[in-house]
C-alpha cells in the first residue's frame, strides 16, 4: 500500500466516524461534566419507529444525563396521519413542536400544538396523540434512556 492509498484510507476512516459522531443518538453525558454537547440539526437523523402496532409514531434519543437521582433524556418525537398513540407517563415530559402540528388529549381537553408551542405531562398522565398530516417535537422527560 503506497503512501496515497494509505492518506486515502484514512480520510475515509475519519469522514465515516466524524459523521458517525456528529449525528449520534443516545449521547450520554457522563456524571460531573462540564462540556457542553451540541448536535447539529437532529430532526435530519432518523427516528426510531416506536414499534406500536397501526400507529405510525416514532421516538429518538439524543442526549441525557448519567445522573441517577436526577435523570433526563431528551430527543425526537413525530406522529404522522393513522391511529392515534395512547401513552401513559410514568415520568414529567414536555415538548416542544418543530414542525407540522400534533393533537394532544387528555381525555378532558384537546389542543393542537404547532411549531412554538410548549405542552407539559405530569407524571401519571395518559395522553392520546394523533395529526392529520404530521408533526415532529423536542421531547425532554425525567426518566432513563428508552
């Protein structure tokens, strides 16, 4: 191998773990850090189906604390068009809509949240979400990575 196959090698090697690193999902931040984490436009990356059956709705982390008193994950929520999701908290969230707009139910209210809007779920609360097109959040909750 010549010194221009191995130069060669390597710039792929690093290309392949920069763009590896820069769109990572599931960062945990270790314990005790002080670096602030920055993640270059997450709603690019793709969203993990969250595999419930006739409902197209899909979930990513992308950073959290390793704080075991006090755990926080954020991610990527999106629900298109079809069943509604039916969820119950076992932990407080909030969100935040990017784009499109979400129905939210707590079976005595119903809102539909657009980009800007804030929604907050208190621990225990079943929420039903549904869209008519789509629509994708910024989830932040005090729980464990899912």
């Amino acid at each position: 191998m010549n010194k221009l196959s191995i130069a060669k090698s390597l710039t792929v090697a690093g290309i392949a773990l920069f763009s590896a690193l820069s769109f990572a999902h599931g960062v945990t931040v270790p314990e005790g850090s002080k670096s602030l984490q920055f993640f270059k436009n997450p709603k690019s990356q793709p969203i993990a189906s969250m595999n419930e059956p006739g409902v197209n709705a899909y979930f990513q982390d992308i950073v959290g604390s390793s704080s075991p008193a006090a755990p926080i994950w954020c991610g990527l929520f999106k629900i298109e068009k079809g069943q509604s999701l039916v969820y119950n908290y076992d932990y407080d969230d909030a969100k935040v809509i990017l784009e499109g707009h979400i129905y939210f139910s707590d079976g005595k209210q119903k809102v539909k949240g657009e980009p800007g809007d804030v929604l907050f779920f208190p621990k225990g609360s079943t929420i039903t979400f549904s869209s008519d097109t789509s629509g994708t959040a910024f989830a932040c909750g005090q729980r464990k990575q899912f």
